[in-house]
C-alpha cells in the first residue's frame, strides 16, 4: 500500500512535466539538454541565494504578528529576484522562438525545483507506514508551480523586449513583483485566516490561472503583432 502511495504521488508529480515537455513540441526542438542547463542555473541561483540569506538575513530574534516576522520575510522574499534574473540568463541562452524559450525556460526550471524539493520528501515521506494527505497536496501544488513558473518565463521574456507597447510594461513589472512576494502574501493570508491545507491549494490554483490567462494573453496580443507563434 505504502508503494503505491508513493507512485501515485511521483505519477502526479512528474507525469504532468513529461506531459508539458512531450507535447508542447520541444522535444521537436531538442530541447532536453536546453532543460538540464536551465536546471543547473536554477542550482547555481539556489545556492546563491542560499549564501545572502544566511550571511545578512540570522534567525530572528523579533517575531512579528502570530509568529510571523513580516518585515524579515519581507527582506527574505526580495532575494527571490535572483530567480528573476537567472531565468533571464535562461532565456538569453536559449534560440528559437519565443513560445520555445519560454517553455524551455519554464520546465527546466520548473524540473530541476521539483526534483530537488520533492523526491527526497516523497521516497522518505510517502513511503511511510502510514498515509497522510500532505504528500498529496505537496504532488499537486508541484503543478502548480509548472505553471507558475512557465508564467513568470514568460514575464521574464515579456519584460526583454524592446517592442512590448509602453502601456503594458507597468503591468508586466507588476505582475512580476507579485511573483517575487507571491509566497510571502499567501503565507501571511493562511496564517492570519488560518486557511486549511486544501482550501489553500485551491487559492494557489486559482491564482497561478488567473495570472498564467493574464500573461498568456499579453504574449498572445505580442506574438501576433510581431508574427511569432
């Protein structure tokens, strides 16, 4: 029982990744060793961000509303710009089209995140002796950060171009800091409404759709004026 369990959560974790990949047309492009190096850049920003945090940003000694230290998480969730610019050094790095840098962009390192964060979870955690609904809801919120991290690939590229109309870069860097503090607003809200942990997976869900339709639409309006598809 606990085996299956166990590959009923790699299934949902994995098999909608290989999914994304097979019929998003990159494996026509070759794109599988463009993952592995956006991958191994989302390594190497981990670890940098990894080094800030623990050079400027100890343990707290001051713990703000209901244990939650909201100015040093603040602080914290600013050096997630670090992802935002090594995707940009993703995106730099990869040719083609723009629906194949992004896509390429976003898997990788939407790949290399959940390899990383929920293997190890999952082999230890689900094959327990017991079942718990948490491994679950960790497998389903890893789709939705493929999402969300294909969403901000795009952000990212919509932001590089010279030719996005004036009107729409406000909206786009806006979009983009909301991805950056993204996990610091909904920790705050499920800590201040003390939301369950499926009603806040279904919040995540909701969030990265309406952002991923917003962002798809804006790429859709550019990729259509400057003819790339």
């Amino acid at each position: 029982m606990t085996l299956y369990h166990f590959g009923n959560c790699l299934a949902l974790v994995y098999v909608p990744y290989y999914l994304t990949y097979k019929y998003s047309g990159l494996s026509e492009y070759g794109a599988f060793w463009k993952c592995i190096q956006a991958g191994g850049i989302y390594i190497f920003t981990q670890l940098v961000k990894m080094l800030i945090l623990a050079t400027f940003f100890p343990t707290a000694d001051n713990i703000g509303y209901k244990g939650f230290d909201i100015f040093g998480e603040f602080f914290k969730s600013t050096i997630d710009i670090a992802d935002l610019i090594g995707i940009y050094i993703v995106l730099n790095g990869i040719p083609g089209k723009g629906h194949a840098k992004v896509l390429t962009a976003g898997i990788g390192w939407a790949g290399a995140e959940v390899v990383l964060t929920r293997f190890l979870l999952l082999w230890i955690g689900a094959r327990g002796a017991e079942f718990d609904w948490k491994y679950m809801q960790k497998s389903l919120e890893s789709n939705i950060y493929l999402v969300q991290h294909i969403t901000t690939a795009t952000l990212v590229w919509l932001w590089s171009r010279h030719d996005l109309k004036q009107s729409l870069v406000p909206v786009v860097v806006s979009m983009l800091l909301l991805t950056v503090y993204r996990p610091l607003i909904s920790d705050f809200l499920i800590m201040s409404f003390t939301i369950g942990p499926w009603s806040a997976l279904f919040i995540k869900a909701i969030a990265a759709t309406i952002m991923g339709t917003l962002t798809l639409h804006i790429y859709a309006a550019l990729a259509y004026t400057i003819g790339i598809f």
